[in-house]
C-alpha cells in the first residue's frame, strides 16, 4: 500500500509505518514518539530515473516537483520564479582580497526577491 503513495508518515521511535494520515497528526498512534515526513524512494525511482533526472534542463524549482511534498501539479502555482544566474565577479572579489566571489542574481526574480 505503501508503495502508491508518494509520502507517508513514519515513528522515529518504533518506525512504524503511518497510512492514511492527515497533516494533523504530531504523533504515532502506536507508542506517541514523534513522527516524520518520509518521501517513497520506491515510487520516486519509477517515476524518474537518475540520468533522466541529470539530463533535464531546470528551468523553475518545479522542475523538481517529484521531491517537492506536493501530490498533483495542478496546485503549482508560478510566476516562473527560480533559476537565476550566479556570476563570478573579479573585480569585486579583488577588491575584497577574496580568492573567488559568486553573485546570485535573485533581483532578476519576477517578484524581485
């Protein structure tokens, strides 16, 4: 059963499995220790390969929407946000006495963060 899910609940203390459960448990039913988050590697490896995986162009953070804790894409919701440049930049590292300093270029975001 499992295995059609992409994430499930586990104990951290008795690691039993938790099916079917909704966001609002904290803790397991069976011995109350504290539960995580677990991704179904299983399902994941059908789903994408690694070289499927390693050959795809990024072009958003959706592109890995296998990872992300969502269950259908139609509740993605973007303004293509993500995937912005990193540059080197020598002057300023010199400048700075830095062997290398690399600039992320968020401002190019289109919500500007």
């Amino acid at each position: 059963m499992i295995k059609q899910q992409k994430y499930f609940f586990q104990c951290l203390k008795c690691n039993q499995k938790i099916l079917n459960a909704d966001d609002n448990i904290s803790r397991c039913p069976i011995c109350q220790g504290p539960i995580s988050n677990q991704m179904n590697i299983e399902l994941l490896s059908e789903k994408i390969s690694k070289n499927t995986f390693y050959e795809q162009k990024i072009q958003s953070m959706w592109s890995f929407f296998e990872f992300l804790p969502l269950l259908n894409r139609k509740n993605i919701i973007s303004l293509m946000e993500g995937n912005t440049p990193i540059l080197k930049s020598n002057r300023l590292s010199k400048s700075l006495g830095l062997k290398s300093l690399l600039l992320k270029l968020d401002f190019l975001n289109p919500t500007l963060l």
